[in-house]
C-alpha cells in the first residue's frame, strides 16, 4: 500500500488555524500564539533591548491580532502580517519611550573565550543595535537574528526588495563602525 505523504506548509496550517478561530474554536488562538510568540518576542526584544518592553509588545500584538482577524487577507502570508505589526509595534514602543541609547568610545570587541567575554559582546552588539536608525535596526533583526530572506523582509515590511538590500548594506557598515570594525 502506497501512502500519499503530502506536507502541509505553515501558511496553510495558518490559514486553518484562522479559519477555526473565527468559526469560535479558541484552541486555534492557541495554536497561533504557541507558533509564533517566541519569535515575536524576539523581534521585539532584539528592536527595543528590554525584555518587559519585548513582552509587552508581543502581547499587544496578538491582541491586535485577535481583535481584526476578521480584516485580515488570506491572500497574505499571515507570519508577514504579524511580524509588521510586531515591528511597527515596537517602533511605536521606542518613539513612545524617547529614549537615546548611546555607544560609548570604546567599541572595540574583546575576543570571546569565556562566558563573561561573550556577555560583553553581546552587550555591544546590542548597544550597536540600539544605536542604528529605528528601520535599519528592524532589517538587521529579520535578516540576522530572524533569518529571513530579502523578499520575506520586503513583505514584513512592506518595501521593495532592493531597498531592503539598500538598507542592509548601509546597516551593516554604520555595525562595523560601531563596534570598531573599520575596514
């Protein structure tokens, strides 16, 4: 007997999770959030650097999210969707905050050999984070820390892929003078 061993993507278990949803089914709620709460998070907390706000963020988001459901077009990938709002979200978050976060002179990395070495660079990579212009920080954070593709950031954010590499390029050389990698 030859079983038929077809693979659902995500975007369709999105769209049936959507459907049960709006058809009153709460554990599609679940399923939704479960999916994509840690990468949200992370989205949230690489753009804004403070956990609380990260948390925050991500739960205002999936209210949103379940409050216009509705309004939403399944023509759309719906990890697009919510990475937008996610990322307009914390945007807002930072403006809302008014914060300056700034680098210090002394940028250059120290080599990682220990736990405590590794803490350091991560602290300034964050500061160097911080310091980006709030739509270069966002395409760095898709690009690296959520791994996606130029055309999936394009969606995310709703620009053309070639200024996404336009963007990227410029992100990645303000990054290496930040962190004293001049070259």
């Amino acid at each position: 007997m030859y079983l038929d061993r077809r693979t659902v993507t995500t975007d369709e278990q999105d769209r049936a999770a959507i459907r049960r949803y709006l058809a009153g089914d709460a554990r599609a709620a679940r399923e939704l959030v479960e999916r994509y709460q840690r990468p949200l998070f992370t989205v949230a907390l690489r753009m804004l650097g403070n956990a609380q706000d990260a948390e925050d963020v991500t739960q205002a988001v999936f209210g949103r999210v379940f409050r216009d459901l509705q309004a939403y077009d399944t023509s759309h990938r719906f990890f697009s969707w919510v990475y937008r709002m996610t990322v307009n979200a914390a945007l807002n978050a930072q403006r809302d905050r008014k914060s300056l976060v700034t680098i210090e002179d002394d940028t250059a990395l120290p080599a990682v050999g220990s736990a405590d070495d590794a803490i350091a660079v991560e602290e300034q990579v964050h500061k160097a984070l911080a310091a980006l212009k709030p739509d270069d920080r966002s395409i760095v954070v898709l690009r690296y820390f959520q791994s996606l593709s130029y055309d999936e950031i394009a969606e995310v954010l709703g620009i053309p892929t070639k200024t996404v590499k336009s963007r990227l390029f410029t992100a990645r050389d303000r990054l290496r003078v930040l962190l004293g990698r001049e070259g």
